[in-house]
C-alpha cells in the first residue's frame, strides 16, 4: 500500500483556520486519499475522502493538489472538539485502510 | 454513535488464556473490519469479512481467528494470549467493500495480566 507522511504534530488557536497537510508521492491513479480522525478514549471517525477533485462536506475541506502527490485538510474553523489524531490514508478501490502515525492536533482557547 | 457496537468495553484476562470480542454492524452492513491499536504499533488493519467470507487479511496473527455470522455479527477469537496482546481492538463496518466510508466501533480494551 502507498504510503503517506505527515507531520506528528500541530497546533491551532479556537475558532481560527487549520490546514493538515499529508504528502503522498507514490500515489497511484486508482489510490483514493481518506482522512480519519481519532478524538482521544473514542474509535476512529471518517472525515474526508476524495480522488481527482476538491472535495468539501461539512465536516472539513479536502485540497488535493493538482499532480495528488499531496492533499491538505481544512478545518475552517477549530473548535477544541477537533483536538484529535489526523490520519490521511491512500486506499485503493476495494482496498482496506492502512492507518500511519497521523498528526496530533492541539487546539488552543 | 457510529451505530456499531462492541463488547464487552473492557477484558482482563491472564497470559495463555482465550477471550472472544464480539462486534454488531450496523444495521444492512454487510461488511465487517477489524482493527488492532496498541501503544508501539498505532492501528493495524486485522482482517476483513464481507457478508460471511473472509475477504481480506492484514498483520493477523495465527493465534488469532475470525468469523462473522448469518446475521453479520462478527466475533474475534484471540488464544495463547501474550502480554503483548494488550490493546484497544476496534470493529467498522461498511454497507459493502468498497472504498467509502468505514463506521467505528468505540473498541474493547483488552488487558492480558
């Protein structure tokens, strides 16, 4: 399965825009990119997932750059609800979820 | 709620010992995943059934087995168990196999003493 990078961590203040980026440069044409999330002591709760196009929904944004060597969640704004572990995740069609390290989000009031 | 449910929530057991998890999917899902999160390895896929067959398998011990039932319940069976065992064990489920979205399952935390 393709692999992704992202950073472990980042942090944001309440109410202000936060951009997650996640590179994936081995990227197959058929790979879709999937975001989760992980609030803490709860399962993992799908966000986003996306192929070609920008995707919105109304959770987040998905960006996916023009060549989908890389792709950036937006969560326009953070409330401290969304301190949780980011996890992007490339996945073929039928495929199954291979979950990295993710990047601990920490939202500041 | 995802509207899938697991249980029980919490399992201490001791090394050498079996426990089963059980997992109900929501409501139509045919499709029912499992997951493995411990401390040092983050989560691992574990295997996958689709409507009772086993369709995919992932870093699945051999110590460990599955199966899902005709009214698509799941149960994971874990046996000679090992202090390494000890980790949250999450269930998803999906209508069918494809590549959308997977419900979670708020997990079983299983503690082998």
């Amino acid at each position: 399965d393709a692999k992704t990078t992202q950073p472990n961590s980042m942090e944001s203040n309440e109410e202000e825009p936060v951009h997650l980026p996640c590179n994936h440069s081995t990227i197959s044409g058929t790979d879709y990119i999937h975001w989760y999330r992980q609030l803490p002591s709860q399962g993992p709760e799908y966000v986003i997932h996306g192929l070609t196009s920008n995707v919105n929904n109304r959770m987040a944004s998905l960006a996916i750059a023009e060549d989908r060597k890389s792709s950036t969640l937006i969560l326009h704004r953070a409330t401290l609800r969304d301190a949780a572990v980011y996890y992007c995740i490339l996945r073929d069609e039928g495929g199954n979820l291979i979950f990295g390290k993710g990047t601990k989000l920490s939202v500041k009031p | 709620d995802s509207g899938v449910t697991q249980t029980p929530k919490h399992l201490i057991t001791a090394t050498g010992q079996r426990v089963t998890l059980r997992c109900s999917p929501r409501s139509g899902d045919l499709s029912v995943y499992w997951y493995q999160q411990s401390l040092d390895q983050g989560l691992q896929f574990l295997i996958q059934y689709y409507n009772g067959e086993e369709r995919a398998k992932g870093n699945i011990l051999e110590r460990f087995s599955a199966q899902q039932f005709p009214d698509l319940h799941s149960e994971l069976n874990l046996s000679s168990l090992e202090l390494g065992d000890s980790a949250l064990y999450f269930c998803a489920s999906r209508h069918d196999d494809g590549a959308g979205e997977q419900f979670f399952g708020p997990g079983t935390r299983l503690t082998v003493l």
